[in-house]
C-alpha cells in the first residue's frame, strides 16, 4: 500500500495522478470498475486526454502539504468524483431539457449547489476555484433568481434554454457575468 500512495502524492500532472489512481485503485481500495461512479463520467468536447481528468486535477490542486494518506485519500477520490457527478447532472439537465419547463425552475443550480456544500466540508478546489467561492456565487444567483416577478424568472429559463448546448456545466450558471438577473435577462458563456 505504501508503494501505492507513494505513486499518488508523487504525480504532478494529471495524467499522472490518473495513471497513479488506476493501477493502484484495488490497493487503494478506490473503485474505478466498469459500473462505478468514476466510469460514470463521460467525455465531453472540452475534456482533455481522458474523461478522468478533471479527477486528476482536483487531487493535484488538493492534496494536502504531507501528501495523501489512504484515509483522505479514499475520502476526497469519493467527494470529487460526487461532485464531478453532480456537475455533470447539472449541465445535463439543461442540455437535454427539451423545454423551459423540463428545467424545473433552477434546480441545476439547486442541486449543484448542495454537492458543492457538501464537497467543501471535505476538500478546497474545484477545477482550480475555490468551493466556497463556488457556493457564495450560487447562492447569490439562487437568491437573484427567487427574487425576480415570474415573468423575470421565465425569460432568464428561456435564455438558459436558447443557448443550449453547453460544454461545460460552469456556462450553465455564469448568468451573472455581464447582465442582471434583475432585469430578466441572462449571458451564458459557451465553452
């Protein structure tokens, strides 16, 4: 096992870390079989090398100053691929959404919202930003969105419908980059 981690905390690159996690995941005790949650993360058009490594990514900028012991290690391979999960859900529910209704309102925004809650009680950063940052914007659209006459909240649905597809799940909720909510209008970044 020390042979195993040992492999881990001396990747410095994502495909190293992939490489590290891969062949040593029964050692580990991480699973990455055929029906896993890990082998549930799908490749999109963004994604580089292999569909894990935004895994890979998220354990380098993690890890901790004295490396990964098999108890966080585990842990925060469990957190990242829930949360990696959950922002995959996200940018699924809008692009497959086959109307305005079918996105429930905000609840992409919602649901990622409680994984990454639940994501900062174990590790920092995600995809190199900070998680607390990740909940204080989302929070703060939640809260714009709920405070919007419905007819607000219908034409910021329909922007968010129009620009599907996204590549990634952050361009779902960038709502707030260059326009205000409080006027019913939405910029979405693609890519």
């Amino acid at each position: 096992m020390q042979a195993a981690l040992a492999a881990v905390n001396a990747a410095t690159t994502k495909q190293e870390m992939i490489d590290a996690l891969e062949n040593n995941a029964n050692v580990l005790g991480l699973d990455v079989g055929e029906n896993s949650d890990y082998a549930k993360l799908v490749d999109y058009p963004s994604a580089e090398n292999s569909r894990h490594w935004s895994v890979g990514v998220d354990l380098l900028s993690n890890k901790p100053d004295e490396g990964y012991d098999l108890t966080n290690l585990q842990e925060y391979f469990n957190a990242i691929v829930a949360t990696r999960l959950a922002t995959q859900a996200s940018m699924d529910k809008v692009n497959n959404a086959e109307s305005i209704e079918d996105l429930e309102g905000i609840s992409w925004v919602t649901d990622l919202l409680a994984q990454f809650e639940a994501a900062a009680k174990v590790y920092e950063y995600h995809s190199g930003i900070a998680l607390s940052e990740k909940v204080n914007t989302l929070k703060a659209l939640e809260t714009r969105y709920n405070a919007l006459p419905e007819a607000n909240q219908q034409a910021a649905l329909q922007a968010v419908f129009n620009g599907k597809p996204y590549s990634r799940s952050q361009a779902t909720t960038e709502w707030e980059s260059e326009h205000s909510l409080s006027h019913g209008a939405v910029n979405i970044k693609k890519g």
